[in-house]
C-alpha cells in the first residue's frame, strides 16, 4: 500500500476534481482528463475514494464555500500561473 500526503486544502480541491469528472463520464465526457488508458481514470477515483472517506468536508451542509476556500488557499501558495 502507498500513502500520499496532501494539505488539507489540496485534498478538498483534488477531491471536488475528480468527483465532478466522475459525474461527467456517466455522461461520455471523461476525455476532458485525457486519458490514455481507462485504468488511469480508474486509479484516480480509487484516489477520489480515499479521500472521501478521510475528509469530513464533503458531508457538510457549507461544502461549497469550503471547495471555493480550498481552491483560494491552494491557488495562493502554488503562486501565479
């Protein structure tokens, strides 16, 4: 087994990534990843599942202000593009 270590805040960003990714391949849209084999998409959701179980932020009623904050503080401490 592998564990990988994110701040919290990366976790909560990766985590809303890839369960909105999740929701479009039910519709036949998962190319926006671009992947180059279903496998790939695969292990990624195995990593969408482990972070689900971990954080506790997906259950909260405040969820989405919490992604936005998430995706601010990540954004500021990876700098510009």
């Amino acid at each position: 087994m592998v564990s990988i270590q994110f701040e919290d805040d990366e976790a909560l960003v990766l985590c809303e990534f890839l369960a909105r990714h999740e929701e479009l391949d039910k519709h036949g849209a998962i190319a926006i990843l671009t992947p180059l084999d279903r496998s790939e998409v695969l292990a990624l959701w195995g990593v969408q599942r482990g972070l689900e179980q971990t954080l506790v932020a997906p259950l909260r009623s405040d969820y989405s202000s919490l992604v936005e904050a998430a995706r601010t503080s990540v954004r500021e401490r990876w700098g510009p593009e």
